[in-house]
C-alpha cells in the first residue's frame, strides 16, 4: 500500500450532512436555493451535531445534468450566488465548526466549457478523447469543424476528459497513452481547481465518477496511479484537505490515494450490494438490471445484515488505519430512507444502526426529519434516467416550514414542491416535539461524539447478525436494532445490558435481550 500522510485528524469524528444546493434553502425569492439560503441555515446544522457539509456540484453549468456538466470549474454558478458568497459561507460555517466540501467533477464536462468548445474546432488538441474518423459505438458526432466524433463520460453532452487509456488497440488507434500530453494537461488541471478552491478556505472534495478517469483500465491500476499522484500533491500543499471518493470500492479507491469512500447503491453484487442490502426495498429510484434482494430495514423480516457486515469486514481489512468508509442514509441519485413501504416508525432503527456503525455517517439533507423520496415525478435537470430510475423524487425543496412550498417562497422550484399533506414533516414541527426523530438524530449525533467507541475506530463485535442486530461497540456499549415489524429476542450469555443511554421498545430479562417491532437501543455494559 502506498505511504500517505496520515488523514487530519478531524476527519475521525465528522459527520457528513450532504446538501443539494438548488432544494436547500431560497433566499431571494426566485425559487432556487442558494448559497445565502445555506448560510441562514447553519444554525439547523450546528445545532444537529453535523461538522462537515457536502455540496453537489455549484459550478457555472447549462444544467442539463442537474450541474455535473460544468462549464466552468473556477467559478460558481450564478443562480447560487458569486465566488464571494461562497467563500462568506465557508468562512460562516467555518465559525460554526462546519468544514464545506465541494463536489468535484474530475472525468467530464459539459459540451460547452471552452475546452471542448476548442478541441472541437482543433484536430491537434488532445483534452478530449476524440475518434478521427467516423462514429464509434458510444461515441458522438463532432459538434464542430473537426471531423470525427468524441466519447461521453455519461449524458451526451457531458465528453470525457482525456486521460488516456491503460491499454493500446489496433482496432482503436485514437487511444492515447496516460503519459501523453492531454493526459498531463487534464491532471495539472485538477490540480490548479483544487488548489483555487482549497486557497478559498474549502476543506476538501467529493470526486464524482472518481474511477471513470483512464479507459480500459483493468483493476483500475492506472486510474488509481492518477489519484495517488494527486494525493502526494495534496499532502504537501493542503495537508488538513481530504478527498472523497464516489468509488463504492474502498479497498481500491483508499490505498489509490482517497481518504474515504461510500459505500454506494449501484453496480451488482460485488459493489453495490453493501448499501442496497440495508435500505433498497425496490421503490423509488430502481435499475431494473439489479438483482432483486429483500433489504434489512424492511418491516418483512425478511432481510439480512450480512450482506452489508461481510463487505464492510472485507473493505475495513483491506483498509486498516489508511482511511474509512463512509455510510449515506441515501443521495441525489438514490431513494430516501422515507421511501415506498417503508413508514416513518420504521426511521429511528435506521439511524440508531447508522450512527453507531464503525464507518463515518452521510445524511442527505431532509432524510433527518424523514422526508419522503416523491414518485413520479417529471425530468427535470437530467434527473430520469429510465423508467424507475427517476432521481427527482429524492430531489425536492427541504420541508423547513408548513406550507404547499416547503419553505420556499415561489412554487417555480426546479423540482416541484411537495404537496402539503397532514403527515408531511417539517423542521419546524419536529424541532418543537423533543420525541420526533429530528431531535433522535441530534441526541444520536450527540452520543457518538462524546463517545470515541462509537466512531469509526472503535471496535465492533457482531453478537446476532439476524433479528434483532446485535453488536458491541469498543467493548463497552451494546447496540440493539429491530428493523422489522415483529418482536424480535436472542440470548446474550454472560453479556449484561447496563445503562440505557437512548432506547425504544429494547428490553433485557436474564440472559435474553427483546426488541419490539422497529425497537433500538443502546446500552453502557457494565465495568
């Protein structure tokens, strides 16, 4: 494994709050969240106990993909605000012991950056990966004067930056080498965009697609040489910023140079099944191409948490001390826990196991007042991608307040408000009852970090791996969870339940620990 400097050492105890920027909060009206919106918002973060905020990409983008086709990488986009209110909030949260990351989009940009506006008019220029002759499967027809076609990294006006391919073809004579000059000229050029930001006081970045960056790269070696290089660079220049990975491999992603990785919905059973086993209960957003599975935090019982423990073990001993695993309730691209079936009682479970889980937690904006993922919602910014892959419904305006526009002042939301309805929840309901799961978050939150065993170095003992879940955390406290509907019990031998420090339908009786239907608790073993 190759040496890093250590990670900073704030990177043990974060807590991630993801926020998508145009659904978080509007403060001028226009029906768009914005970066003031955010700033008059940090109060609800600070008080919930998250320090470090993840923004999807704020960049100067047409939006055709929601923003990940970025136009310009050194300036943000003016529905958000100007570089200055970017670097007012950074400095806000700063003050407030949140740390901002931005979203980095490393593989591709839009087909209107003056990039690939230049290398379409230029046979010579090499920062796109560009077949001279004719059209390709998967590539599209040049746009410009330069004959030929270019390949897309995702959406079609989305090309993917050159950074050459691992392997040479005869059948494919366009591919470039990753020594080549386009190859060295894209990496410099993430090095200069980190480096402009990180001098902006950001703390770090989110890379999308992390892995998409050299084609044909079989175990994506020559992928991970580019983000160790990359990685030496920021450990001499920026030594306190971390790098995440949008990977869903963290044995590759973290040795390759990454602090952390998600644990991801997508792919099949090698790497996708670790998320989608815990809270995909095939609603809301679906790839038709995955295998069926029965989740775990589904009130069938039905479910396993094995899955998820056999790929976090794999991936936590490939990693050791180098880096973590990040956990997300859910994402922009994925079903919120609130989704299908799944009821709000079922919520608290969710975040009891999540919170005391050895990987660093991830909440998507709106998941800790138990927002529900929207169905059927129309294409807007890019956001259907097939007939049950529709990621608006994860999308909508944060529910601050009671009202048909969740707080937002104008009903023109990209993606639509949600209509008002008696169960909707609020922020502003849920902080005034201290039993909603808004204020569970907070005081879970709160306990993991007053409570070093319960972060991600803190040992874990999986006792029950079934119904309910059991484990022992540093040796010292015992987590229970019961995510299905049903009474669940298992006899713990010589392990006795002491202090309960937050607790909900979990009992101990002799030797033999009970859970209620959608039961958690998490108990201080005695001495």
């Amino acid at each position: 494994m190759t040496s890093f400097r250590p990670a900073p050492a704030w990177l043990a105890d974060a807590v991630f709050y993801q926020i998508y920027p145009q659904s978080f909060a509007d403060s001028n009206g226009d029906g768009i969240g914005d970066f003031d919106g955010i700033a008059e918002r940090l109060d609800h973060l600070s008080w919930l106990g998250v320090n470090t905020v993840w923004l999807n990409p704020c960049f100067v983008s047409p939006f055709g993909d929601a923003g990940y086709d970025v136009a310009d990488y050194l300036n943000v986009a003016p529905r958000y605000g100007s570089n200055d209110d970017l670097a007012k909030l950074v400095d806000r949260a700063g003050r407030r012991g949140i740390r901002v990351l931005l979203d980095l989009v490393a593989g591709h940009t839009s087909d209107r950056h003056p990039w690939f506006t230049a290398s379409a008019n230029d046979p010579d220029d090499h920062r796109y990966i560009w077949a001279p002759q004719g059209c390709p499967d998967g590539f599209v027809a040049s746009p410009g004067s330069r004959p030929g076609a270019y390949l897309p990294n995702f959406f079609a006006f989305q090309p993917a930056l050159n950074f050459g391919y691992a392997r040479e073809s005869p059948d494919e004579p366009w591919r470039q080498p990753v020594d080549a000059q386009g190859p060295r000229a894209n990496r410099e050029a993430l090095r200069t965009i980190m480096d402009h930001w990180l001098g902006l006081g950001l703390s770090g970045f989110r890379v999308d697609m992390a892995s998409s960056l050299v084609k044909d790269d079989p175990g994506k070696a020559e992928t991970s040489r580019i983000w160790t290089e990359l990685r030496h660079w920021l450990d001499r220049t920026h030594p306190e910023a971390v790098l995440l990975s949008e990977w869903g491999e963290p044995e590759i992603s973290v040795p390759a140079g990454f602090h952390t990785d998600f644990f991801l919905q997508f792919g099949g059973p090698a790497d996708g099944l670790a998320l989608r086993s815990l809270w995909s209960n095939g609603s809301g957003t679906v790839n038709l191409e995955w295998d069926p599975l029965d989740c775990f935090f589904d009130a069938s019982g039905k479910g396993s948490p094995r899955p998820f423990v056999e790929a976090w073990q794999r991936a936590s001993t490939a990693l050791g001390s180098s880096g973590f695993i990040s956990l997300p309730t859910s994402n922009h691209d994925f079903s919120r826990l609130n989704c299908g079936p799944r009821s709000a009682d079922q919520l608290p479970a969710a975040f009891a196991f999540q919170l005391t889980w050895p990987t660093l937690p991830a909440i998507y904006y709106g998941d800790e007042i138990g927002m529900r993922y929207v169905p059927g919602l129309p294409d807007t910014e890019g956001s259907v991608l097939g007939p049950r892959y529709n990621r608006a419904g994860s999308r909508t305006p944060m529910q601050w307040d009671d009202g048909p526009n969740a707080g937002f002042s104008t009903s023109e939301h990209p993606y639509l408000p949600v209509d008002p309805a008696p169960d909707r929840p609020t922020v502003a309901a849920q902080r005034a009852d201290d039993t909603s799961l808004l204020h569970l978050v907070h005081r879970l939150i709160a306990l993991r970090t007053a409570t070093p065993e319960l972060g991600p170095n803190g040992s874990v003992e999986v006792v029950h791996a079934g119904y309910p879940f059991v484990y022992v955390r540093g040796g010292r406290y015992l987590v229970v969870v019961n995510p299905q509907q049903g009474q669940a019990s298992y006899p713990l031998g010589n392990i006795r339940p002491g202090r309960a420090l937050e607790v909900s339908g979990v009992a101990a009786d002799g030797g033999t620990i009970t859970a209620e239907g959608f039961g958690y608790g998490i108990f201080e073993l005695p001495g």
